[in-house]
C-alpha cells in the first residue's frame, strides 16, 4: 500500500470548510433575528427611532451572531464531520434554545420593557422553532458534502503484547477512522518511520510506557498523526499547571480537589436544579409510578446500596424496571442486552433513563450531585479494586446522576475505561464543565448504544 500522508494544505481545507459551516449557521440565525425583532419593537410601541436604527440593528445582530457563535463552538455545534449527525442536530437545538433563553434577557435588558417579557418568550420560541428547522436541515447536507470530500483516515495500528478490541472501537466510527493495516512496535525503528508514512495516522494499541513514549517520539520527528489511549498517570498529568521558575520546566499537580467555594457552590446548584426537575418533571414520574404498578402490582421504586465520596454507603432509590427479587439469590448481576428479568415498562424507562429521576431525592438529601462518577453497587468496588488499585480515584469525587464516564462511555464501559474517563473529570473540574456534561446528557439520549447492555461476553469477563 502506498498512499502517502495528506499534505497539510488537504489537512487545512478540513478546517476552513468547517469554519465556513460555521460561518453559515451564524449568519442564518442572526439574519432571522431580524424578521421577528422589528415587528415585535413596533407591535409594543417601543422606541423604534433608537432600537430600530441600522446602527442598532447591526449591533444586535452582531450580538445575537456572537452569542451564538460562543456557545455553539461550546456546545459542538459546528463539529460538521466530526460528531455524528444526531449529534450535531442535537448540539444545534441545544444551542439556539440556550441563545435564545439569553435573548430574552439581554433584549429586555436593552429595551427597558420587562413589562413585556412574556411577550418576548413567545418571539423568541417562534425564533428558535424557525432557526431549528433550518439549521437541522442545512446540518444534513453540510456533514454529508464533508464525507464525501474527506473520507476517513487510514490508520496503521501499532500493537503491543496485548490484544484487545481498540480497533474494531475505532473501525465503528466509520465515518472517521478505517484501521487498515497493523505493525508491531517491535519493528526496526528506520523500517517503521516508512512505514508510518504510507498512513494519515498512527494508533498506538495497549503498549507498555517505555514502548508508546519511543513511539510518540517517533511520530513527532516524522509529523504524523498519533492517537493513543492514556494512562491513568498521562490523564493526572495532563492537569498539571506549568511553572517557569528554574532553568527548566517545572510541572505542578496540586491534588488537592475542589476548594471550598467551589463546593458550596457546586452543592448549592444540586439543590436548586433538582428541586426545579423534580417540579417540573412529577407529572412524569407519576405517570411511570402508576404505569410500574399496574403492570406486576409490584413496588414503584428500588433500592440498592451504593458508594459515594470516600467510601460513604447510601441507598439509592430508582424506579423499579426489573422483576420483584430479580437477583433473589443475593448474587449481582449487571443488565445483559436481552435481560428477561426487565419488565416491559422497564425498557422503555432504561432506553431514555427516566428509571433514574428518583436520584434527584438522592442529590437533595446529600447522598450524590447531579455531576460526577456513577455510584457503583459495594461488591463491585472491591472486585474491581483489587484488579485496579486506581479504581478507588473515583471516591475522590461524590456520585453523580450524570457524569463523564455516562456521557462519553456506555453502560457496558469497562471498569478501567470508566475510570480514566472519570479521572478525566476529577483533575480537569470546574462549574462549567458540570454544566456541559448536563447539556451532553440530554444529547446521548438520541444514542441506542450509549444505553445498550452487558452482553454475555462481559458479565462472563466480570465474573472471571
């Protein structure tokens, strides 16, 4: 095979056809901001001369047009063939309906009329409603074109001593990646620069330290692209903070966790957000109460005991969506895909995670946050840590209904994957990273797989 690497120029066109995606979305959105900001100013009587003036008009699109620009980038919206499809309509959904939210505050704020707010809501979800549809529209087309000009790099994967399934992980995000060929790290190193070069990338594959630090090292001296999964030492380094106060770089992990502002705050937002959900979403979870009764005549919740910060036991309270005494033998045993204990309601609660609302009583009593590691069951705590002593990292933080490892993983995730996403989490937190995994999470509901359950295959690999 001889296919060279792209030339940056290729690599480069990748980035300004994004940009100018980008570019489209944002002008599309600001320019409706127009047809419903002027009548909505003459309808109220507002003083047209100022807030209609070209000067003003311009501004506000300018403002509307940033505005949208910041928290799409935010957000992924303009990751045209990067993130999947749902993914980037979801993102763009998200977006408006965040922009337009801020809209209404910032264009009351300029007007002087909070008389007239409510009005203003129903402006700006006509606004979104239009912007919604088109942008989604457009969205297809746009990721579709991106494609079909730039087809999926071919990478060569480096293999160590350890088999595993990274590949074919890679090979299912076919739209990006397509692992073609394998050579093993042992290789003389001058045969594996060339290599490398007939590649657009390199995946280094489970190699011990020593090995994948050569194999970067190689990569940077030829200019090829490198993927590779970290360790759990590269994940806390990579939150180091720099230091320049000696004749040589000087990194610095302070691993201390949150301060205490930070968790005040932190705990302040739990309690508002879940007394908020809890309102506004009990016409829902009374309907699946009722509907989990009637079925079997079985209790309406399920307890189990879980692990949170520092080891700390709790009860976690969820509907119930198996069968009464699914596990009456006293043995765990995790979901599988095709699991005849869950009830029929049951798979309809678990495929869009309602059957986990009853936490949000979990977060008020201090037990969990909205954010942060999932509570694992005790048992596999201590399975778990005695194959990876670095499982307990986890308990540094307090559970979470939502969480790092639940946006970017699977149910089925391994016990080592879930951690370093965790860990991911725990060295890089701040506020709004907890508001981005919120936003995150109610897009992964579009996605089967983030749901999808143990298969045989895992729940023999646990127990062995």
């Amino acid at each position: 095979m001889k296919k060279m690497v792209p030339p940056t120029s290729r690599r480069n066109s990748k980035y300004l056809y994004r940009y100018v995606c980008a570019a489209v979305f944002v002008l599309i959105s600001a320019l409706l901001f127009l047809p419903f900001w002027i009548p909505y100013v003459k309808g109220h009587y507002l003083p047209t001369d100022s807030l209609l003036g070209l000067g003003n008009l311009a501004m506000s699109v300018g403002l509307y047009g940033i505005l949208y620009l910041i928290v799409g980038r935010w957000l992924h919206a303009f990751k045209i063939g990067v993130e999947r499809k749902s993914n980037v309509l979801a993102s763009h959904v998200l977006t408006l309906l965040t922009v337009n939210f801020l809209g209404t505050l910032l264009s009351s704020a300029i007007s002087g009329q909070f008389r007239y707010y409510f009005d203003l809501v129903k402006m700006y979800a006509g606004l979104f409603f239009v912007q919604a549809l088109i942008n989604c529209v457009i969205s297809i087309p746009m990721i579709d074109v991106y494609r079909k000009l730039f087809p999926p790099l071919k990478l060569l994967e480096i293999f160590g001593h350890y088999e595993n399934d990274l590949s074919e992980r890679l090979n299912g995000v076919y739209h990006k990646y397509q692992v073609v060929d394998r050579i093993s790290a042992e290789t003389d190193e001058s045969a594996l620069k060339e290599y490398i070069k007939q590649y657009d990338a390199v995946i280094l594959n489970d190699l011990d330290s020593h090995t994948e630090n050569r194999m970067i090292k190689i990569c940077f001296e030829i200019d090829a692209r490198v993927y590779y999964v970290p360790k759990l030492s590269d994940i806390i380094v990579k939150s180091a903070e720099e230091l320049n106060q000696i004749d040589a770089p000087l990194f610095l992990n302070r691993n201390n966790g949150i301060g205490p502002i930070t968790r005040f705050a932190k705990r302040f937002f739990d309690i508002i957000l879940s007394f908020i959900a809890l309102i506004v979403l009990s016409p829902l979870m009374l309907i699946v109460a009722l509907l989990i009764h009637l079925e079997d005549g079985g209790p309406v919740f399920y307890k189990q005991e879980r692990v949170t910060l520092c080891s700390k036991r709790f009860m976690i309270i969820k509907f119930r969506s198996m069968i009464v005494d699914a596990e009456r033998d006293g043995t765990p045993r995790p979901a599988g895909q095709d699991d005849d204990r869950i009830t029929k309601i049951g798979k309809f609660i678990r495929k869009v995670r309602i059957d986990e609302l009853p936490q949000l009583i979990n977060i008020i009593k201090g037990d969990m946050s909205i954010v942060g590691p999932r509570p694992e069951r005790w048992e596999h705590v201590e399975k778990y840590t005695q194959e990876i002593p670095e499982f307990s990292y986890r308990l540094k933080m307090k559970a979470g209904l939502t969480g790092y490892a639940q946006v970017y993983g699977k149910y089925n995730t391994t016990a080592l994957d879930k951690l370093k996403l965790d860990l991911c989490y725990i060295t890089n937190y701040s506020l709004l990273l907890d508001l981005q995994i919120i936003f995150e999470t109610i897009k992964i509901l579009l996605h089967k797989d983030s749901t999808e359950g143990f298969t045989e295959k895992n729940i023999n690999e646990m127990r062995n």
